[in-house]
C-alpha cells in the first residue's frame, strides 16, 4: 500500500525455469509455472530460513540472564504505558531528518509533516 501511495514501482522475479537436482535422474530442466512455483516455495521454507533449534545454556549464561538482587522491579513498572499523544507528537517532531529510512521506506520527514489521523 505505502509503494503505491508513493508511486514506486513493484518490482519482481519472473522464473520461467528451473533446474534442480532429482536423485534418479540428475539434473532436471522445468519449465512447468506450476512445478516451478512448488520447488521455489519448497526451497525457501526447508533451505532458506532453516529451522534450529536453539542451543541449551551454559551455566554462565543462565547465571547471566537470572534476576538480579540489585535491580528493583518497581523502576519497569511504566515500561508498558503508552505514550501520550503530546510525548508522542514531540518524539516526532524530535527525530533528525538526514537519517536512512527503516523498513517502510519512509524518511522522517514523512512522519513529520503527517496530518493527525497518520500520525
């Protein structure tokens, strides 16, 4: 939505073929969008982003990461309470504007000069 907003050009990879590895075969060329659409997304779930599991602690980690005696509780208390809209507004207005955009793709300036129902 934001890409159209600003006018950007959707861009997007055409694969019309494919060569993958058939373990009787060998090498095998496809042509077939359907096939090819399969295998591509078979290949991003299972060898892309490879599920791990996370390695167990050491005892120095746990050590690490165990609550600590000189930490009060009561200093987290207003970590979750929204800002209000006046701290909001300020925080905005306060952000640099020479700075890269984050994954919206959108500059500071942006959110500054916003009217009130974006913001």
């Amino acid at each position: 939505m934001i890409d159209s907003i600003l006018n950007r050009e959707k861009r997007t990879i055409l694969l019309d073929r494919l060569i993958i590895k058939d373990p009787i075969h060998g090498q095998m060329l496809i042509m077939n969008p359907q096939t090819i659409q399969t295998h591509a997304m078979q290949h991003f779930q299972q060898y892309a982003l490879p599920y791990t599991a996370s390695p167990q602690m050491n005892e120095r980690w746990l050590a690490q990461f165990a609550s600590k005696p000189y930490i009060n509780d009561d200093w987290y208390q207003s970590i979750m309470v929204l800002p209000t809209w006046d701290e909001w507004i300020n925080t905005l207005q306060s952000l640099l504007n020479d700075k890269a955009c984050g994954p919206s793709k959108l500059h500071n300036k942006f959110y500054k000069h916003a009217g009130s129902s974006t913001k």
